[in-house]
C-alpha cells in the first residue's frame, strides 16, 4: 500500500461554532512540513490558492522535496466566500467566469507542480431549499463547469470528488452514479471520479460496490479514506466505525488492482493531526496484512454461493482471531 | 390530472409481525371492484400471477371493463417465495430462468391486457450483508436481466422500479441515477424508468430533480407517488409528510407536459383502501389547483436568482394564504 | 457468556411482498426443537399465544426439557391483526381490553413456565401520520398499559422493548430515555428494559451507553443482540456491520458484570436459522476471547484522557493484529 | 404571536470550508441593530462574551433598547476553541472550572440585562468516536454541570439545548427524553428545556409530540423554531421543508398555551438575516392565521378515533383551498 493525503488534514480546523478555530494557523508550507512528519506519505493532494498569496510554486516545490513528498493533485478553492451561492452553478455568470479562472490557474498550477489532475469538489454548487432552483439548469452548468475545466489542458484530467451535502444542503454531484451518469454526457475521457470511502458510506452506497462500478466504467481516478457516522462526513480515522465495509472496501482496492496512493481525507479537529494521519496508516497496513491472512478463496466460493454466514464466519475468524468451540 | 393506481392497494397487507394479515384475503377481481369504486381511478397496475390460478386473463378484462378501468401495466411477482434469493441475480440458475419465465408470462399477459409496459421491480435482488456478493457479478445478471425481458416483445416495453431498499437490505437498482447508467449499459431504447415519489424521497433524492433527470433522458416511462418518512418505504398518503416536495414535484409533472395517469402506490395497512386512494386523489387535485393559483413567473424568476426566501413567500402564501402583516 | 434466544428467529419468516412466506410453517413446538439443535442456547423468549391452539403449556414444557432449554420471558402477540391499530394505546377500549388479557394468559403461562419476565413490545402502538393522534394520550395509555401488566403477578415483572418504529411509523417506546422516563412515571419498580442491540443501533443510540445508562436506573431486566445498517430493524448476525461497537457493548456487558444469558434477536430470511444462531454465537465467543486480550487498564487510560486516536489503535490491534512497521 | 430570535442569526457565519467567512464580521451591537430591523421581534437570545471584550453590558442594554428589544436569554459561549474538547464533561478539570466560570459570568450578565434565563448548549460536550468515552463518567459532569450553574441565583433559572450532534459526533444532551431523565436526576426545578423545533426533527422526534411531554412534566423553559431535511441541523427558514408538521408543532404550541416569545434559531449562510428572520415571522403569522380557520372539534375528533385519512382531508383542504371535485 502506498499513501497520501489532502493537505487540509495538517491545516487549521474551523466550524461555525468555534469560529476562533480549532488550532492556529497554518501556512501551506507548515502543512507540508507536518505531512513529511507523519513518515509514510508520498503525496499530497494540495489546495490552491495557497494559504498566503505571498507563497511561490517554486517554495511549494522545494518543502515538497525536502519531505520527500510529491503533488497527486490540486484542489481549487471554489467553496470560499466568493463562491457561497456556487462555482459552476452560480447564478451570476460573472461569478461562474471567477470559478472556470481559478480553475485555470490549478490547471497550470498542477502543470508546474506535475500534478496529473486537478481535483473538482464544487462544494458550493446545489441547492438548499425545496423550489430554489431549475434542476436541468442546475445539471447543464455542473456538466459545463468541469468540462470546460477538462478541456484546459490535455495534460491535466479532472477528478470529480462526489459528495451528498455540506456546505450546501444537497450537493449536485452527490453519487458515485450520478456523477458516472453526468461525466458520460460530457463525451469526455479525461474526466474522472474520486470514490472517497467516507463520502460512499455517507450516501449510504455500498463503498465496495461503486469502487468496482467506477474502476468498471474506466472512471476511477483517486481514492480517498477516511471514515464517519453515515449522516455526515465527520472525515474520521479509517476503520474507526465501519470496520468491516472498510476491510471490503480494501479487498476492492486489492482486486481491482489499484498501485496508486491511496489518500487520506481527515478533519481531526480534536487530535493532533500527525498522530491521527499515522493512526489511520496503522489501521490500514493491518488490515492490508489481514487481507493477506484471508483465505481469498473461500470468500470468494461463499460470495459465488452469496451466502452471507459463511463470509461473516471468515471475517469473523480474520478479525477475532479462532476461538474454541464451547 | 388522470390517475391510476397499483391493484396492490386494494389488497390484502401481511408484514413480519401481524402474520395473520391486516384484512381479509383479497382476489384479482375483487381489488379491480375495489379500485372501480375510488371512482377516478382509469387505470391499473396489475400483478401477475394473479391471485388464484383460477383466474383467466378474460375473467380480468371482463372486471376491468366493468369497473372502466384498463391496464397501465404488468408487475410480475419476482419477490416471492422462489425468488427469496434473488430473481435476475439468484445465485442460482435455474431460479434465474424460472424469473425469466414469470417475465415471459407476464409480457404475454400485458399484451392481453393491452398493457404497454411490464414493469420490473426485483425486490430480492441484491444484497444483505457485508462481503456477501461479487459486486460485479450482481449489477451484470441485473443488467442481463432486464435487457433479457425487454428483448421479448417490440411491443412491450419495460419499466424498472428503482427502491433503496425493502426486502433485501440493499437492491441493486437503488437510485435514478443508477437505474439510468444501468439502462445505458443495455444499449436498449425500449427500457425506461418508473419515478416513484416515495421511493426518490426515501433514497434521499429531490423527487423533483430526479424526474426531471430521468424526463431529460428520456426513460421516463411512468410515475408513481405516496409518502413515506424518508427513513423507509412507507407507502403513504399523497403529500401527507413532504407536502412542499410534493407540490415540487407536481410542478415538475406539468412542466415536462406529463398527460398520462399518475399511479397511486399506497399500503393502507389499517385504513380503507378506497378511502385512502380518495384522500390522495383529493390531495393531488387540491395540488393542481394550488398550482393553477401559482404565480409561475415569480417562481422562475426567483429560481433564475436561485434565490429561496422569495420560493418560500410564494410557497407559503399559496398555502397558507394571505396574511395580514401585523 | 451464556445464550438465548428469541423463538421467532427458528419460526416461519414473512415479508408484505414475499407473502407466500421464506420458508414452511414451523410449530412452537419445532421452533424449540431447532432452537435445542443450536447446541448452546440455555433459554428461550417464548410469544404466546402459541403457534396452534391445541398446544398445551405441558407440552412447551416437555419440549423445552427435552431440548435443555428453559423459559427466560413469555412475548404476547399484542401486535397482530386483532391489534393493527395498537394495542395499549388502541383508541378502541374494547381492543386496549383484549390487549390486557392477552398480557394477563401471558402471566399466567410464565409463571407456569417459570419465566421471571413478560417482555412487553407494542409494536402498533404509536402513530403512522403526522397530527394523526393527540401525544398526550397516546402517551398516557402506553404508561397505563404496562402498568397495568406489572401488577398483576409480583412474581412476574415486565420488561419493554422500544424500538423506533415498525410496523408502526413511529413506536410510542422509542428510545431508552423516553422508556425509562415512562418507567420513572408508572412508580414501579417491577418495570424494566429489554437493551436490545439492534434497535438501540437503529435508535442511532450508542448502545454501549444506553446499556450503562439503563444499568445505572436499575432498569436493565434482559439483553438482545444482533446488527443492522443502522437504518431499520435488519435483525442481523451479530456483529456483521457494526462489528467496533459490537465489541465495545460486549465490553460494557462484562464492566457492569451482567452474568444472565445474552438472547439472539435475530431474522434469517434467507439463511438456515439454526446456522444464523450458530454464526451470531460463534462471533460472540471470539468477541469474548478478544475482549479477554484487551488491555483494559490502557483503554480505561485512554477514556479517562478521552484520547480517541489511542483508543482506536488498541481496538485495531486487537482487531486487525499486531503488524510490522513499514 | 410573539417573536424573538437567536442573535447568531444576525452574526457571521463561518464553516470548514468558507473559512473567510459568508460575510463580514458583525458586532453584538450590530446584530442588535439588525434584529430591531426586522420589526417583529421582541426579545433576543445573546451570545456572551460580547463580540469584542470592549463592549459593555451597558452599551448592550442601550442597543436593544433603541431597538425595542430585551434579553430572553444569554448563552454563554462554552463551543468555543478553548472548550474543544468539552465544557462540562472535559476530561480536564481546569477546562470544566473555566467552563464553569464563563457560565458564571453569564448569570451575572443575564441577570444585569434583566434575562431570567442561561442558555446552555454545551455543543462540545460527548465524543467522537466509539471507545473513546467512559459513557457514565460523561453523563454524571453533564449533569454536575447543569446543576452547578442552576444554583448559582435563585433569580435566573438554566434552560439545556438539546442537540443530537454538531460540532461533536455525538452530544451528551442529544433528545427530549434525555434531556428530562437527566434534569429529573439534578432533583432541582430551576432546569427546563429549550424545544428547538429544527433540533426535534433532526433527532426523529415528531416534535409537537416533544412539545407536549416537555410541557407535561413542567420543564418547558423555551421555544426554539427553523426546519432542516431531517440529517443535520441545516436551520432553514420556518416550514420550508417539514410544512405539515410545522403547522402541527404550532397547534400543540397554542394547545399548551404558550404566550411567551418564540424564537428564530437560523443560519441563513447565503441569505438576507432580515429577510430571512422576515420571511419566517411571515410564514409562522401565516400558519397561525391557518389554524385560526381550522376546524379545532374535527381535528380533535380524528385524533379521538386515531383517524389519519381524516386528519390529512382537514389539512389538505387547510392548506390547499377547498377544490372542486371532478
């Protein structure tokens, strides 16, 4: 396994609530510095416009190789104030201009980087209120923001990050079908989608599921892990609730062949960010080791036969280790 | 507004607990006199196998007619017993061919019957458990499926009901936009989509959004609607919980120019069916009217700002009326 | 760890689609006698009436000490038909009467059992649609009901299990605080709970708290496990999705030194229910042996701390196994 | 009707995502100004500390008396960064001695601005994780919590928000039910409840059924109102997503009759707080005006029979006009 993560996971922590912050602030080369720490990453998936305007590509680049960290890709800041009524989705057509500009600048931002792909979450595009909003409307300009995002630079692709809600109360692309569905209209292939495990168990998808209906439909660009209560994306330590999805999910991961990094996505805004990014790491190799202790076989005969006591036997024994029998 | 309703309504209601059912078994024919008796019912939603293998397709035309009535539809029991495991995706198969036989029958009776539509709802395909089934392997017997069936009479098309859940933990076609990828891996023009108002709020969509997805697709092939608490398939009253959302979706009904029947899908466990079909009726005339009254330019306009404080006045002035401002 | 079991999960299964039932017709007294080939259950939560008339208390009893089980509470069908419209909240006092004496030959068949307990769960009572009933008196009647059952044998004391809903839309027991604030209402201390894990899971309760909070009222009269998708009353294999809170509820079975037997709640739609038992038991003895590996003092430093991350690398541990540093 | 409002509804909002925030920053003394713009409010729900240390009690007395506004309530700021970790169940007890003297201060405070009443919303208070938290431990500081502020003055009684969840994953005083056993725990009558509609819902309660048992057992301090979809606290404009049983919740409020102010718990992230709180008083004079014209003896009797159909005829033809039949 190798690993990532989003830069967000070292950065200062805010909500609506303690709007003095969880922690200080942090700049995005600290952020890089706390990455390096954690040991185990290789890349980062690094927001843009950078924490300080004062910031250079070529300073992002040296901290990166003085942690031995690389770009996997750039995530454009289009869910910041100027975009709270959406990016693509807006409205205001001057605002959409704003949106596809900055998107312009992650586009060569991830060039000089070498990044492959910018990443898209249009957090703020959707709708909060029954009646606000002409829904074919709504779908064409999510459809035209990120193709015409694509379309910049043929070496960049585009990763569609899908999410139910938050910031807005319904997101447009809030499925990993719905986004597999809007990408086919675009007639693009360097469209993608990021199968974020906390978002899938959020949408109450099946995670295991639409990581092999997005790697089957040539979609699959970036995994991202983490964990929550299935209501919300609390961005919690992988494992930490669904173990057992997360361990299918990894059987996925395993099975379709997957040799990229694999990125953490966490909000610890109560935990030390390097401890919590190191604490998932530790989840996952053990449970990368565990999958190596799986009789593969006799899962793969009791899912053949989709019988659920015999797989839940083997998980059981996998996790709980052979117990005697009375 | 043109209604219609599935015969199930009428029908006799068993669960897991009250065994012993909540009324009296009800034939194929005595449910057709049942629907006969709302009075603005025109057509019907029929299952098949009908309730006793007594019962001749004439015998049916025969209390249709009686009661003016026609068939919208033919909905094969793929969800019994025989197909506990699953119908297009049992492991199975021979289960698998034996429901694809039932489907056979069941375009053959829709023909008779002057049914346009077979509609398919596999209510046991899918899974229950974690590590229970090979992704994969179920979306394509799911997919085979239905193509097999739709593939049987150019005359007969086929209509799939997509629901989250109930009774498997989770079906494979869950969401609209699922069923619209699945629908476009056939290939086929001749498979489309039941948008059912219960089942989109249930899978946490905007009932609204998605009919228009599906319209724009052009795979909506009939729509079906009740209420539920969001949380199951509750099979409700018309507008008894969601009544803005319902109101919503209704304006969407008349915006893609919907002329065909709307189909009641209600499970009155401990209330009159007849009544209950009348109190939805009452409900979605009361809608229209309502909708007659709205200012519809002050919507769009409002909808072109995406602005929802001005939707919410119109929306709470058209139901609840003027009010004097203190 | 000693075990039981509800007799329904060995009965005849039956869903509102799959009305020609999962399986055959099993007799109260067939139910015991795979209950018995199970090989670890001690006792059995028994509904009565039993499944055919011409059963006879002496023969449960034959049954029962043929298969070394005994009688742990008695479960009176209080939400069949005859109680669709609720049973101690039915507006109907005819209906609320029948209720009564159904609970009162419960009584009587406990004592004659032996069974400390009839458990009490109302299953249609409560309320379907918004403003359909006056809260107040809904409430009065549930409180009235059950405090009219623990009176009537000092023998024989009550136990309610609440669950959020079904087959109602909403259960007048819903929660463990509102059950226990009921109980606190009637003065009785011959009232307790049923903590059953899965409904406490679907109550999107923490079940590890709910345990130790009714534990603490001196509420907690029986215990029920299984597992579900946290969203309806699935009646799953223990541990099967929820496997981290599974352990951490075990854990505080053992802190509050609970030495009664655990009883199996469980609905094996699908699957042979003798195997789901064994499955379940399996699953919980390995939960045993891996809470018996735990290093508690560390866990109980961690909670004292509220240090999440510490605590998820003890569960991870124990869990996934000691793995090696990359 | 009377109306007043959280004065967080006028401030600046912030989340993870926007962290320049959806506006610009807004003084105790300016949202003041904004509530007396609205024109129907009365009284107002103040955050303390004040926004910037240099403002007195003195001055805040003014502002609102400029605008014909007084104190309902003041809510002592135990969310903030420095209470991250918990105010009153913080494993630290330095931090639950400072949450304790911030409380304290805001008596002082609530007494001087002639307000009988200290909100207590300890939004930090629970855990994230599971396993993180020794559960009875958390329950007996909320409650020493609670108590220790209620006794500080005779004169100035403490009302508890409850909450489900946000910003911890799960909150200690999370429903109605629990919120009242843990009051009847304290054995003092100076602690009460604030229903907030909006809060009710997203727990899955049926909140006019909360409103009467709060009510019923004497602790109902305060009223809170807005909607959401039911997942999270979105905090909406009053009836613009659960308008049916909004208009329910307003029945039971002048069931109870209420005469005290009611009050707007919103966050219009991307909207006018005027007109937000406008179109809200808007729709809730409105409903008000509805249940005026509603047939009280109808309902009544419906509720006496459990009668649903009859119960959704009354409120369909309230909210949709009479219409005629085809």
């Amino acid at each position: 396994m190798r690993f990532g993560a989003g830069i967000w996971l070292f950065s200062q922590f805010i909500d609506r609530y303690a709007t003095d912050a969880y922690g200080p602030a942090v700049s995005t080369i600290e952020a890089i510095e706390r990455a390096g720490a954690v040991g185990d990453l290789e890349v980062l998936d690094i927001n843009y416009p950078f924490s300080d305007p004062g910031i250079t590509v070529e300073e992002v680049l040296r901290a990166l190789e003085a942690n031995r960290l690389s770009t996997w890709c750039i995530t454009p800041h289009i869910y910041t104030k100027q975009f709270r009524g959406g990016a693509f989705t807006n409205p205001d057509p001057d605002v959409r201009r704003r949106a596809i500009a900055l998107c312009e600048e992650a586009v060569h931002v991830a060039r000089r980087l070498g990044a492959p792909t910018v990443k898209l979450w249009p957090g703020q595009d959707g709708f909060d209120y029954p009646l606000q909003a002409d829904y074919g409307e709504l779908w064409r300009l999510a459809i035209d923001g990120v193709s015409t995002v694509a379309a910049m630079d043929p070496a960049v692709r585009v990763a569609i990050e899908y999410k139910a809600k938050e910031p807005r109360n319904h997101l447009t692309w809030s499925t990993a079908a719905r986004t597999l569905l809007g990408i086919a209209q675009t007639g693009r292939d360097d469209i993608g989608i990021v199968v974020d495990l906390g978002h899938s168990l959020f949408a109450k998808e099946a995670p295991a599921d639409v990581l092999q209906l997005v790697h089957d439909h040539g979609r699959l660009f970036t995994i991202e892990v983490n964990d929550n209560w299935r209501e919300w994306d609390d961005d919690m330590a992988v494992g930490s609730v669904h173990l057992v999805e997360t361990l299918e999910f990894f059987l996925g991961v395993r099975s379709i062949g997957w040799d990229q990094p694999i990125l953490l996505d966490q909000f610890p805004f109560r935990e030390d960010p390097v401890e919590a990014a190191r604490t998932s790491i530790h989840t996952m190799r053990a449970i990368g080791s565990a999958i190596d202790r799986l009789d593969l076989e006799a899962l793969e005969d009791a899912q053949r036969r989709q019988d659920p006591l015999s797989a839940q036997r083997l998980v059981a024994d996998l996790l709980l280790g052979q117990t005697p029998v009375a």
